[in-house]
C-alpha cells in the first residue's frame, strides 16, 4: 500500500540536506540571465519530498526520467522516497537531463550519492546523466530516428520541475515537437507532453508546473493530449504565489500534478497548503466531471480545493447562460498601439477621437481623458478607418492585471457619456464586450459590469485561470446569470463604483 502523501515539516534524510546545499551554492552561482534564458527553477527540499510521496508503484524495476533535473533535488527526493518505504524496488534506472553543464556537474554527484543511498537499503541503481536538449532527444527516441543509446525506449515513472519560458511559433524546438504531433507555446508543457509520450502504460507523472496550463487558448491543444493519454489523480495548489519557489522571489502560481498512463477517468484528489512546509489546509475528493465540466470543448481545468470555494463552483453550475445566449460578443481592442503610434495622440482634437486603454479605468467605470504615460486620442484617417467602434455602451475588462493585483477579473463600464464622438477606439490590452460589433442595451451593459466586478466571478474565475491574463477565450467560457437576472443587476446598481461589500451583497441578493 502506498504511504499517504504528506506536506508537513518532517526531519529529512542527509541525502536532502546535503543536495539543497549543491542547490543553494548553484543559485547563487548562476548568472540570472542564464537562469531566465533557460527558464529554470531548482526544487526545494519539501517540495519534491512531497512530489516523490504521490508515486503508487514501488516495487520491481523502476525507470525514472528526471528531465531538467538541476543539480538533482527531485532524484534525490525520489531515491529517499523509494529507501523509506515497506515495499521497496529492486533496481532503479534513473535518466536525468541538465542543459546547463555546471548544474550538471552537481546532478552527477548527486546520482552517486543516490547509488550509495540506495546500496545501503538494496536496491540497485544505475544513472545515464545527460548534458543534452531534452526535446532534442526525445523526438528523435519518438520519431524513430537514431537516438542517444542511454535514453529507454520508455519510462514506469517521471518526475519534473521543467523550464519555464515561451516557444517561438517559428523555433527549433517548436518544429520537432510538431515531428511527434505535440503543438505548445512553452517550454514547461513541452516537456510535460514529451515526459507523458515517453511513458509505459500505467506509468506515473509527477510534476510541478505554472497553472497557465488549465485555462486559455495556448494551451488547448496540450490539455487535449493530457486527457486523453492520462489519468489525472492528483492536482495540489499554493495558497501564496511565493510559496513554492520562495528562495528565487518567484511569483508564479504553481500546481503539482499526479497522473497516471491511460487507467481512464476516476475521482481526482484536491489538497491545498500555504507554503511547502505549512502543513495540508483542505484534501477532497471530487468527480472528474467536477475538474473538467463535461460539453467544454476548451477542456479548462477547474480547481476547487475546499468547500468555500465548491459553493461557488454549484453557484456557476446553476447559472443557464454563455455569452451567445445573451447575444453578446467579445473581442480584444482594435488598436495595437505600437503598430498605430504615428497616429496616436496625447491629447485629444478635432482631428482625433478617444481612445481608451486599462488606465482610463477608475472605480467601475472609464474616466476620459486622463493625463499620464498614455495617450488619449486616435486620428481620424483611412489608416485608421478600421480600428473604431461606434457610439454606445461597453463593457471593458482588463486582459492583463499585475502579478499580486487584488483582483484577477477587472472590469469597467463604458457609456455614451464617457467620451464625447460618434467612434470610440479601444486598445489592445482590453476585452471589449459588444452586441454585433455595436454597444449594448444599458441595463444589460451595467448589469454585467457589475456581474463580472462580484468577488463571486473573480473566486470563480481563479479556480480555472493561474496567471494574470484574462483571455476572451475565459470570458466566452464562463457561465452567466439570465438575462432577466442581469437586467435586475444593472437596475439595482446603477453606479458600478459602488463599494465591493455592496455590490457582492446585491449580486448574491438577486443570483
């Protein structure tokens, strides 16, 4: 029987003690601009304790790939995990990836120290230590082609903390993944997606990664490719951004994941902890169909990890409406600036008309102009004659906020009166929610203003979307009240600057 996975401050062994130092003494080491340009992490000691407790299998032979392994924590935290436990493997075949040759020097020793630990409690281990691309490597080993000999045909287990950094659409990297028929924007679900093709069936993956990966376009085609080669058993949160990679100031949400090679769909376990060493705050067990709505083409993944927030999940469940029920639309702002620039203006004239960006928004609504960094007007030209909307009533929301924002889900209203002009150019780091192109019914425009402004849509919202975009993807995605409901909302907040306690009272009072 697998021992129960743990989060909790527990004496670690002396290989981990010994390896956090290598990554301590490596951090400091390393140039930050190498670690940006590899996109890189090293894994706290309680971190990849806790990643190498969520393995199942333990016994007979293990294969375990270890990819972007950094001066080993996560070798090390499994090798202490498979030393410790009652049924025990007789043979570990690790295979470890390091791009970086310093960091790789530090992996090799610790694959020794890993040998030696596992000698003492019998089990034999043997480690190919590869100072090689990853992606590389493992497309040529899929595709068929010559590969290096070290690498396995395929793994029993993977263990990961991969890199962090986009793909060009027009990189190397991007065109041999398309080689083994993956399709992905960063390098953390490339190898995410490599490590799950590499897998035997009934192979485990264990992995710490941003959470961008449940929501949004980008990512699709990756939770597609997820879903149907895994089954997901395991998705544990950070209650703080800092929590996971605190020692490198990293303000990332991250999520650790377990699943497991084909084995269909079964319950799926969410826990949740402050920090790495804060003890679990909630573990549930909750159906599938409960993480990954059934009927969403986007395949988003929902993460609700206590009570709190499954009320709030039922509240969503209820609600009867898309945005094309309500015969609405959504779309980002026409004006990219940078390619407008020479028809941008600080202030406005009769050449020009307004133009509207995030920091016109104050309090639930748009106040123009604005005297600041950014311009206030568009000109009038044939260049321009496309990037207008007219007259009316919008709803506006943010499509990025700051990384510790109050709020994930920034809206505001735009009405007739907020700028004088029969056109109205938005810009391009704005959602602009319309009715074919056009603005929409007031008390529709203020109701969903307010709907969206409600600390009931922004919990929402944070159960499925881990970073700080907010795409028009999430927007068509999420459910809404009736009509009925959001014209009731736009009668009984006619000032969408109302204080948040008086405004989540009011949406709760009519939803």
């Amino acid at each position: 029987m697998r021992r129960p996975a743990r989060l909790e401050a527990v004496a670690r062994p002396p290989l981990l003690d010994r390896v956090d130092l290598r990554r301590i003494e490596a951090a400091r080491a390393l140039d930050p601009r190498t670690r940006s340009a590899l996109g890189q992490f090293l894994t706290p000691p309680p971190v990849a304790s806790f990643m190498a407790s969520l393995f199942e299998r333990s016994c007979g032979e293990i294969r375990v790939l270890d990819a972007g392994a950094g001066v080993g924590s996560l070798l090390a935290a499994f090798t202490a995990e498979a030393c410790a436990r009652r049924v025990r493997p007789t043979a570990i075949r690790a295979t470890g990836f390091e791009i970086d040759r310093r960091l790789a020097a530090y992996l090799r020793r610790t694959a020794r120290e890993c040998r030696d630990e596992c000698a003492s409690a019998g089990i034999e281990l043997t480690a190919h230590i590869l100072e090689a691309d990853f992606i590389r490597s493992a497309v040529e080993r899929l595709d068929g082609r010559e590969a290096r000999p070290n690498l396995p045909r395929s793994f029993t287990h993977a263990i990961l903390n991969p890199p962090y950094k986009k793909l060009g659409s027009g990189s190397e990297a991007r065109s041999a993944l398309r080689r083994v028929g993956i399709e992905t924007s960063n390098l953390y679900t490339a190898f995410l997606a490599l490590a799950i093709l590499l897998l035997e069936p009934g192979g485990e993956l264990v992995a710490i990664t941003p959470r961008s990966f449940c929501n949004g376009p980008y990512f699709r085609p990756f939770r597609a490719l997820f879903f149907r080669e895994m089954s997901l058993r395991r998705m544990h949160v950070f209650e703080s951004r800092k929590a996971a990679f605190a020692d490198d100031d990293v303000l990332q949400e991250n999520v650790i994941v377990h699943a497991v090679k084909g084995a269909g769909r079964s319950p799926i376990t969410i826990s949740s902890s402050r920090g790495p060493e804060g003890g679990l705050l909630s573990v549930r067990s909750v159906p599938f169909d409960d993480v990954v709505l059934p009927g969403d083409p986007e395949l988003f993944i929902h993460v609700v990890p206590d009570d709190a927030g499954e009320r709030v999940a039922a509240t969503f469940a209820r609600m009867p409406s898309r945005l094309t029920d309500l015969n609405v639309g959504v779309s980002t702002g026409k004006v990219v600036d940078f390619r407008a620039r020479e028809f941008l203006r600080q202030e406005p004239d009769e050449s020009t008309g307004p133009l509207i960006y995030p920091t016109h928004f104050a309090s639930g609504v748009v106040r123009w102009p604005k005297r600041g960094k950014k311009p206030n007007a568009l000109v009038h030209a044939p260049e321009t004659a496309d990037l207008w909307m007219p007259r009316g009533s919008y709803v506006l929301v943010k499509r990025f906020s700051s990384k510790e924002e109050r709020r994930r889900v920034v809206a505001a209203l735009f009405t007739p009166e907020s700028a004088p002009g029969g056109r109205i150019g938005f810009e391009n780091h704005l959602n602009v929610i319309h009715r074919n192109g056009k603005g929409l019914p007031a008390l529709i425009a203020r109701g969903l203003a307010a709907f969206l402004n409600s600390t009931l849509v922004d919990t929402h919202f944070r159960q499925f979307n881990g970073h700080t975009q907010v795409n028009a993807t999430d927007l068509r995605n999420l459910r809404y009240p009736a009509v009925e409901q959001i014209e009731q909302l736009g009668r009984r907040v006619p000032d969408p600057g109302l204080p948040q306690d008086e405004l989540d009272h009011i949406v709760d009072d009519v939803l």
